[in-house]
C-alpha cells in the first residue's frame, strides 16, 4: 500500500449540500481517501480546489 499526495478541481454543484459526496466521488477514483481539505475557493469559475492524501494498493 503506498500514500499519495493529489489535487483536484472540482465544480461546485447547484446544491451545496451534494459537496462533499462529490468531492468523495472524485477523490476515490485515485484511490482511498485519508484526508482531503478544500484548499481554495473559485467563485468566478464555481470550481473547487480539494487536496487530499490517498491510499492504494
């Protein structure tokens, strides 16, 4: 099992509840996620910016 170190950008939905299922979404086709934050905010292009350490096998 090794850890890695990913971004990734993700759009923000219409609904601000559905967030952080899709960030999940999105982190775990790069594996298992550990821990993700959202580093930073794009308000003009309604993006995300998520950092995040995963696990694979």
């Amino acid at each position: 099992m090794t850890t890695h170190f990913i971004t990734a950008e993700i759009a923000l939905p219409s609904n601000p509840v559905k967030l952080q299922q899709e960030i999940k979404t999105e982190l775990e086709k790069e594996g298992k996620p550990l821990r993700w934050a959202i580093t930073e905010v794009n308000q003009e292009q309604e993006t995300v910016k998520v950092e995040a350490i995963v696990t694979k096998e």
